[in-house]
C-alpha cells in the first residue's frame, strides 16, 4: 500500500532582519536552541522535504554550519523581494501535493498546528481525487486577520504565484485575493485545539517582540506539540 502523501516545507531565512538588529535565524530560546532549529524540528514532524530559503549560498552555509541535519536550499530567485516571491520558488521545486509556509520569525510554530493546516487542505471537507487537495490554502485567522504563515498552499498554486509575481505584486495577500482560490480558514477555536496559546502565530521581529517571546517561553507557558 503506497504510503499517504506529505507536503513540503519552506522555512523562510533570507530576511535582513534590520528591524532586529541580529540575525533572527540564530536568536537562542531558553534551552539553547536557536529559532531555526526550532522551526525545523516543528516542520520535520510534518512535512518531508523541508526547504530553507534564502538569498544567497553564503548565508545558507552560514545558517546550516552547526546543523546536526542540514537542510535542501532554496536560493531566493528575487532576493529581497519577499514571501510571495520565496513561496514561488518553493512550490516551483516541490514535488509534493502542497507547501507548509513558516519563518524563523515565529519559532514556536507547533507540529499540531502545521498537521491542522495540512490536512485542512488535503483531507476537508472532502478526499482529493489523485492526491489533489480539494483547497488551495488553509490560513489562520487570528485576531480577524489572515496569518500568511505558518500556512499551507497547494503546489499547483506554483503558475498563480508567478503571474502575480510578473505583474510586480509582492505581497502574499495578493495571492489570498486571486480569482477562483479555494480559501480554507481555520478561526481561533479552531487553532486553539492544537495550539491553546496560539504561539505558533507569535512572532518576533523587533528587540522587544523577541523579548516577550523568550519570556513566554522561559515561563514555560504550555503551547501546542
């Protein structure tokens, strides 16, 4: 019996993080991990393969330097041009029926979360017809706005992504509003069964986000697995 499909991953690391002042690749949580690895220990329970994605061979041998288990490398085919365009490459390369979407921003992105967003895709309201997801996207709504990571796109999103991306869109929302996307929300409640806190959306761009993420973090506040 052939083994159920996985989708791919795409952790997003080619940011400047000029809002931060230091790399947020290689920001450290209480127990020494660094938000990268973090990330992809939480994709790696999921998805099979997990792409980072940056914007040069340099900076991804510096981020895989000290990994026990490197991982493929996507080189930005925009450089800072942003998710939309990292996205693009990623759906491009991926084999996969989808793509998980994360960012080394929001590190305490859970496995129960990313497993929620996937089979929301793949598996509701209705089984795929030959692997084919019945959504397009499945995306959280926190706070009554779309959370474009973590997030899952389906791989034949790949030619949607590039038209827009020709026509100079840059921003993911640009895909949300595409004609004929198949949109899968998973509301709060929803979210709040795998993740109670949420912290899979908490993100950390700027010194003082970080701040109070690492803090959550060391309070030990419970989160999703």
């Amino acid at each position: 019996m052939a083994s159920a499909p996985r989708p791919a991953a795409i952790i997003l690391a080619g940011g400047a993080s000029r809002r931060m002042g230091r790399d947020k690749a290689l920001l450290r949580l209480p127990d020494g991990s660094t938000t990268l690895e973090m990330t992809l220990t939480s994709a790696r329970q999921v998805a099979d393969p997990v792409y980072l994605a940056v914007d040069s061979q340099a900076r991804a041998d510096a981020l895989c330097r000290d990994l026990p288990s490197a991982p493929p490398v996507l080189i930005d085919d925009m450089p800072g041009e942003g998710p939309l365009a990292a996205l693009a490459s990623g759906l491009r390369s991926s084999k996969a029926p989808a793509v998980l979407l994360l960012s080394v921003d929001a590190p305490l992105t859970s496995a129960a979360v990313l497993r929620m967003l996937w089979e929301s895709v793949a598996t509701e309201p209705m089984i795929g017809v030959d692997n084919v997801p019945p959504f397009d996207i499945a995306i959280g709504v926190v706070g009554g706005m779309f959370q474009p990571m973590p997030a899952c796109y389906a791989s034949r999103l790949a030619d949607v992504a590039a038209c827009l991306l020709r026509k100079g869109e840059r921003s993911m929302h640009a895909l949300l509003r595409a004609p004929n996307i198949r949109i899968r929300q998973l509301d709060e409640a929803a979210l709040r069964v795998a993740d109670p806190r949420l912290q899979s959306f908490a993100r950390a761009n700027t010194p003082e986000e970080w701040e109070a993420l690492y803090a959550r973090v060391a309070d030990g506040a419970p989160g999703g697995s």
